[in-house]
C-alpha cells in the first residue's frame, strides 16, 4: 500500500499518502518529497486530475438540474417564495430514491400569503408605485416575507415591507406558475441562461401577460417632477405596420403611444419609410371601450384593461382603426371566435 510523506508548514504536519499502483508499487517509489522536481510533478498532476473529476461531476449535475427544471418542471430546492409553500407531489421518480421513501415535491398557493402577491400584481399594474406598494402593507399590517418565515430569516427584522421586497416579488417569474431555475442576479434585463419549465409546474399567481405587463411598468422611469405617469395599455399594442409591440410615450401632457417601426434617432431613416405612428390613450380607451361593450360592460378604464389582460387579449393599431386579437397570435386570423373586429374610425 501507500508510502507515506510528512509535509511540514510551520509546527504543523499532515502525513501524505499516496495509493499504489497497478503494480502494487507506490507511484513515489518512496515517501513524498516535495523538494523533489518528480515528486512535485506528480502531485500536480494527481490535484489536476482531482480537479477534472470535480469540474465533470459538476457539469453532470448542473446539466441534469436544468434538464429537470425545463422538461419536467421539477422543484430543485430552495425556499418557496412568498405566497407559496411546499407540497407533496408523489413518488420520487428515480426508482432508488423512491424505494427509501424519498418524495416530489411542487409549490402550492399559500393560502395566507398567495392573496397578497395577487394584490401586490393588481396594484402594479394599476400604476402605483413599488414605494406605494410597500407603505400600503405595512399600513394594513400584512406580514412580510421575512416575518412569515423567522426561521430562515433570523438575520433579518422582519420589521415590515421595504422597496426592496416588494420589488422582488414583483420580477420574480414563478409567480406564473413556471419553475425557474438557476436565475442570476444582477442580470436583470436578460433571462438568458435561465432554466425556465416548458409547462406550468405549479398554480399561477398572476398570468403571463400581467407579469409582463408589471416587467414594462417597472422599467418605467419617474419623472424629473417626481409625478407619476400612468400607461394602463402598457405592452397590449401593437403596431398595425410593423407588429412591433407600441412603446409608451408622453405627448402634451397625455398617455399616449408610439411605433417607430424600428427606427430610432441612432439610425438613418430612408425618405421614404412610414411617419412615426402615434395614438392617444384616451382614444383608444374610448375605442376600446366602445368596441368591446357587446362582450364587456367595463365600468372602468381599469377594468377594460383588467378584461383584456385577463382575457390574454392584445390590441393591433392601424393607423385609423383597431383590432383586438388573442395575445399569442401574431397576426388577426379573420372569422376566428377569439377575435373581436373593431370598426374602422379614425383617431389621433
Ligand atoms: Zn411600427
């Protein structure tokens, strides 16, 4: 068997071993020697080796765990986040873990908590502030996170809701009911890399669409007179020319929205490329409202809005007219049940 080697630092000492080889001879023909050029070669080489094995066992799993999460929805660990909590969902599938007992688990709604992400997503999306958001828990006394969890929250106060936690409910995907895995902080405007489930892996707490939706909100930026500007129809219009989803502008002291159909003041436009394509919120509301009053009473601008969201619904903006269509389709399939015909009437 092995030789062994003494490596001395300082008035402590660790005895080396190395294992024999084939031959039954150790591979340093004697102890260890770390003043030997051939002995330290073969150390080096035994800790690459090692550190191969760690990287390929590495890649192994993480490679198995993004597989799991995408095809399977599978719940890798970690703690719930606020509004859900842990159930059990059956046999593990992995007959050798299963035969021990051990079992699936998914995210559930938590019925304490699920109201108040729920509420958390409709305030949003009705314009209010993350910073309103915040103080309006914390006036109606309503646990935060780290309150509803002591446990794995010892560092924390637990004192009440911060920007901060609002915030982070409010960008985090799984609230659609997806399982997403091995998001990165700090890469906030790209999901590339995330391991995101194919399928809902567990019940929604808000649709694709509002999350989206409250992501366009967020990236709103307060204005210089610190008021707040409102687009209800945030990231439900789309061009009528060039499909591009509208971007919300202010004009003349107005909600309004605007295509530039792919240019921007960075880029050269031809003499002979469409005029910017510009409408009012107000008259589209109007439109909307109107148009959609066989299907929809809306009592409020907030409720066509809600009706539309919930409905998965998206508006296309012709320059004089507008049809509302399915969200997921990218162009209006004439005669089908889902689409709404607008009529024609002229806006701007
Ligand atoms: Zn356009």
């Amino acid at each position: 068997m092995a030789r062994s080697a003494r490596i001395t630092q300082g008035t402590q000492s660790v005895a080396v071993h190395l294992p024999a080889s084939g031959q039954g001879r150790a591979e340093a023909f004697g102890p260890v020697d770390m003043n030997e050029p051939a002995h330290r070669a073969l150390m080096m080489m035994l800790g690459a080796q090692s550190q191969r094995e760690v990287l390929r066992a590495r890649h192994r799993v993480l490679a198995a765990m993004r597989i799991q999460a995408c095809e399977q929805g599978r719940y890798l660990g970690g703690r719930p986040p606020y509004g859900y909590r842990l159930v059990d969902a059956g046999p593990h599938p992995n007959q050798a873990h299963a035969q021990w007992g051990r079992r699936l688990r998914r995210l559930d709604p938590d019925p304490l908590t699920a109201p108040h992400v729920r509420w958390i997503f409709a305030r949003r999306l009705s314009g209010v502030s993350v910073a309103g958001i915040a103080r309006e828990l914390n006036e109606r006394g309503v646990p935060c996170p780290s309150r509803i969890d002591r446990k794995r929250n010892p560092h924390r106060s637990g004192q009440g809701w911060t920007l901060n936690t609002v915030a982070t409910i409010l960008e985090n995907p799984r609230y659609t009911g997806r399982q997403v895995w091995d998001r990165q902080a700090g890469f906030d405007d790209t999901t590339a890399g995330w391991a995101i489930s194919k399928k809902p892996a567990h019940p929604a707490l808000v649709s694709d669409a509002d999350f989206v939706a409250a992501q366009t909100i967020r990236a709103a930026r307060p204005t210089r007179d610190g008021s707040v500007r409102v687009y209800l129809l945030a990231g439900l219009l789309l061009c009528g020319l060039c499909r591009r989803r509208m971007d919300s502008h202010w004009v003349n002291g107005r909600s309004g929205y605007r295509c530039r159909h792919g240019y921007d003041s960075t880029k050269p436009r031809p003499a002979d490329a469409p005029k910017n394509h510009c409408l009012r919120e107000d008259h589209l509301l109007d439109e909307l409202t109107q148009q959609l009053s066989e299907v929809h009473e809306a009592e409020s601008p907030h409720d066509l809005v809600s009706y539309l969201r919930a409905n998965g619904l998206a508006v296309v903006c012709a320059r004089s007219s507008c049809t509302v269509i399915c969200a997921n389709e990218k162009e209006p399939a004439p005669g089908k049940i889902s689409q709404i015909e607008l009529f024609a009437s002229p806006m701007g």
